[in-house]
C-alpha cells in the first residue's frame, strides 16, 4: 500500500497547527508542522514534502520569502499560501511568485482539502470553468468600467480605495463588483486573483 502523501503545515499558530494536522490526518494525509520558515526549510521533511501550506504573516520569515526559498531549492513543490482578508495584496504576489493557490481566513475545509489533492495531482488549483479561453471570453463580457474595477481589486485595493481611484462611490463598487464575481463566475476573491493571473490581469494591473 503506498505511503500517504506529506503536506507540511507552517504557521506560527500552534492551535492552527493542531487544528489542520487533525483536519488533514482525517482526510487520509500525513502531516509535519513547523513554527516558522526556517525550521522547515533545515528539517529532514522538507525533501520528502509533496505540498506546503503557509501563512503569509509569520514573525521572522514571512510566507513570501519561504515561498521563494522553496522554490529555489524545490521548483516543483506546490506551495498554497494561507492570508488574513487584509493580506490580498501579498497573496497576489505570492501567486506571482509561483503559489498555488491562496485560501482566505477563515477557510472552508473542503476547500482547502481540494485545493491539497488539486497540488498532488499536478494541476494548478482551478476548476474546469476556469481555462484560459473561458476566461478571456468572460473578460469581453465586462464592461470599461467593470474592467477598472478587476484591475484594482487584484490589486488587493479595498472598495473604498477602488472608489478613490475611480472616483465613484462605495456603494457603487459594490455594485460593479457583484457584477464582475458574477460575469467571471468567480466564487470568491482568491478565484478571480486566479482567473486574472491566468489572463496576464496582473500584468496590467501594476505593483
């Protein structure tokens, strides 16, 4: 019988820890935790780790430079990075730095799980209604200011620095931004991130 999968799980949290360790250990994988960066890079787990999951805010190390690192030494190590709401703006330059995926707090379990397996399997975490062409094609249904509205939200604004920009209300983003979760069948934030790195979005839309 093969040997169940290792995912190792970085997080300064130890009740997070515990908590993912028994999540994932029920859901048939092994697990090794580590307290930070550093410790995981220097452990004897991490030749043998086949995903890592990260916090983006660490004391020490942050999750964006082990990312880096990991994938320095490691190119093929899928690395899903774990963020607060208030950290979309690193979580996109995580993907741009090569993560798999970024899961927002709190995270559905089955969300996380799917995205694990998704890694192993080699694919990058997205759903079949997320090609490149189907993407595209839900891109010309946005209108100009829809576009805009994309643009700064994978910026990791907040709508009411996406109001400032634009010069319109709130309320107004709100609005707009419905329309470009629905337009782009985006179930949440981290889906349309992923739909627009795809799309080359990222590029257009800067720093």
């Amino acid at each position: 019988m093969p040997e169940s999968p290792l995912v190792c799980l970085i997080d300064d949290d130890p009740a997070l820890r515990h908590s993912l360790s028994f999540l994932l250990d029920m859901a048939g994988f092994r697990t090794a935790c580590f307290s930070g960066g550093e410790p995981f890079l220097h452990a004897p787990e991490f030749a043998s780790c086949q995903c890592a999951i990260a916090d983006i805010r660490m004391p020490g190390m942050s999750g964006i430079d082990l990312l880096r690192q990991a994938r320095s030494m490691r190119p093929a190590l899928p690395v899903i990075m774990i963020t607060g709401h208030a950290d979309v703006p690193l979580a996109v330059e995580a993907m741009k730095a090569g993560a798999v995926d970024f899961i927002e707090k709190p995270f559905d379990d089955d969300r996380l799980i799917g995205s694990i397996r998704s890694s192993l399997e080699g694919r990058v975490a997205r759903d079949e209604h997320q090609k490149p062409r189907d993407i595209m094609e839900r891109l010309e249904a946005l209108s100009d200011r829809e576009h805009e509205v994309l643009l700064s939200l994978v910026r990791g604004n907040p709508n009411k620095v996406v109001a400032y920009e634009l010069g319109i209300s709130a309320r107004t983003v709100e609005i707009h931004r419905a329309h470009v979760m629905a337009k782009m069948n985006a179930r949440n934030l981290a889906d349309l991130v992923r739909m627009a790195l795809a799309a080359g979005c990222l590029d257009q839309a800067g720093p």
